[in-house]
C-alpha cells in the first residue's frame, strides 16, 4: 500500500521533495469515496488533512433547513485548508465536503501536520499557498453574494461549475436555486434568458453550456 501511495502522490504532488512523499506514503492512507459521500461533516473534529489525488470534493456550508451553500471545489492536487488549520488547533469543522464524483483522497495523520511546517519547506508552501487559493476563492463568493444581482450571481455560479466539470451542468433547476437561495421559478426564467441570447441550451436533464457572457 506505502508503495501504490508514494506512486499517487508523485505524480498528483510533484512539488513536494522526495522525503517528504516518502514520508507522506508510510503514515497516510488513501480512502475512496463514492458520489454523494462525504468526508467531512458539520461539527467533525478533524484528525487528518485531506489531499484531493483524483476526482472532484465540493466544500460548502449547510443551513439549520439542510440548504448548501457552495464555497469552492477541490480537485486533484488540492488539499483542504481548513483541515489542515483545525488538525492543528483540535477544532471541529465548520464546512462539508462532499464527493461530487468517485473521488481519490489521501488522509494524513493530524499529528504530522505541523512538524511538516518547520521540518520541509516544500510543504510549508504549500500550506500556504493552499491557505491563500482558498480564501481567493472564498472572497470571489463572498463578493457574488453581496455586491451581485441574482443574474450575475448566476453566472458565477455556471462559470465555476463549467470549470472544474465541464460544460454539461447536470443539476436540476431546483438544485442551483437552493445552492443560490433562490426559487426554482426565478432560475428558470433566468436560464431560459440566457438561453435565449445563445448562452446556453437547456436539455431535459442537464444545461449545455455553449458561450457565457463575460460580466
């Protein structure tokens, strides 16, 4: 298993020294996870970082109704920031995650995370950088949910989605309405404009993407 572990790590984490994915591969393991199932829950506490070495997680917050509100992807390569700050403090999350798709991750033992900071310097940066892609991306939520009319929200939302999955969205209506604490009819009369200016096209069980307008 250290052996097929070092392999996945290699080739999804080449910038980290070859120690450091030595070291990786004999204390971490992978776990596969299925289409809906998650990693992490809401009030969890944490005891391992997660890298993301194949398919996609959706991390998002859930209301006291059970409505998600997306913050961003992880995809291959990535790791979740937020374990890798509560292993360290002991903390419960505060986020879910959630395979969107089969998905490949690699857990570590919270207890090496932070000797990892001083130890390899590698991981040091990417720790940070991992700290920083995050808030980035939390701040361009941040910014589409309190500066953006719905319309623009809404293709923010089909902008991201196109990027990590592609241009065939395959979500229900009701779906992206929850996701943007909308109604199902105002998404509707939304994509069905976007439709019509050629933007996209809309199937009975998915959205085809063709060209969104640039906001």
């Amino acid at each position: 298993m250290a052996q097929d572990t070092k392999e996945v790590i290699q080739q999804k984490f080449r910038h980290l020294e070859e120690s450091l994915v030595t070291e990786i591969s004999q204390e971490s393991v992978i776990r596969q996870l299925d289409e809906g199932e998650n990693v992490l829950q809401t009030g969890q506490f944490i005891r391992s970082t997660i890298l993301v070495a194949d398919g996609l997680l959706k991390v998002y917050r859930e209301d006291e109704e059970g409505n998600d509100f997306l913050m961003y992807y992880l995809q291959p390569g990535d790791a979740c920031a937020l374990s890798m700050m509560c292993t360290v403090r002991n903390d419960q999350s505060g986020i879910m995650a959630r395979a969107v798709v089969p998905t490949e991750v690699i857990l570590i033992p919270a207890h090496l995370t932070e000797s990892w900071l001083g130890k390899y310097k590698t991981w040091n940066h990417f720790v940070i950088s991992s700290y920083r892609q995050r808030f980035e991306e939390l701040l361009q939520t941040l910014d589409s949910v309190a500066f953006k009319a719905l319309d623009e929200r809404l293709l923010f939302y089909l902008k991201r989605y196109q990027k990590v999955q592609g241009n065939e969205v395959k979500l229900s209506h009701q779906q992206i309405a929850e996701e943007l604490n909308s109604s199902r009819e105002v998404i509707s009369r939304l994509l069905k404009k976007l439709e019509q200016r050629g933007a996209l096209q809309l199937h009975r069980n998915y959205i085809e993407i063709i060209k969104l307008p640039v906001t």
